[in-house]
C-alpha cells in the first residue's frame, strides 16, 4: 500500500521538486478546514494506491506551509500540482 508523502515548507524541494526528476510528483494543497478539500482527500489516496512506485503522491497543508503556498501562487483550496522534472505541467484547482 502506498503512503502520502507530508510535503512542507523545509522539504519541498528535496521530497517534490528534486524528486520529480525521477518520477512525476503530485502535491494536493489543502487546508483541514476546507469542505472541499475534505472531499478530494479520499481520491488522492485512491490515486496515490494506483501510482504506487510509478509517481509520489503527497499533501501540503496549506496553513502550515505559507512559503510554498505563496511560491507557487495558490489563491484557492484545494488545488492539485502536478510536477515533473522540477516544474509545475499541470495542475487542477477545486473539487
């Protein structure tokens, strides 16, 4: 079974950025408060099941991790990044 990688400001760059090198990276920024991401939480899981080994799959609360949030201009929760050889290639926000 795969695990969610917990993202933060101090590891970003090394378990995303750097790590998406290798493979593709998928960070879900989210916040406990928010309903809607609440509701995606359960999908990421399934997905990072599916991409067990082929892709890691983590989450970043948003609130914790101002410096990351601010960095790549996320406005609105929950917003899904999709990283590969160190850049955003796509990304997804809302439910």
């Amino acid at each position: 079974m795969s695990q969610l990688v917990t993202f933060t400001d101090n590891n970003f760059e090394s378990q995303a950025a750097a790590a998406s090198h290798e493979k593709p990276v998928l960070v879900d920024v989210w916040a406990p408060w928010s309903g809607p991401c609440r509701l995606v939480g359960p999908t990421i899981e399934q997905v990072a099941k599916k991409l067990d080994g082929r892709a890691v799959v983590g989450k970043l609360d948003a609130d914790d991790n101002p410096e990351t949030v601010q960095r790549f201009g996320i406005r609105s929760l929950p917003t899904v990044l999709v990283f590969r050889d160190g850049k955003v290639v796509g990304s997804l926000v809302g439910v």
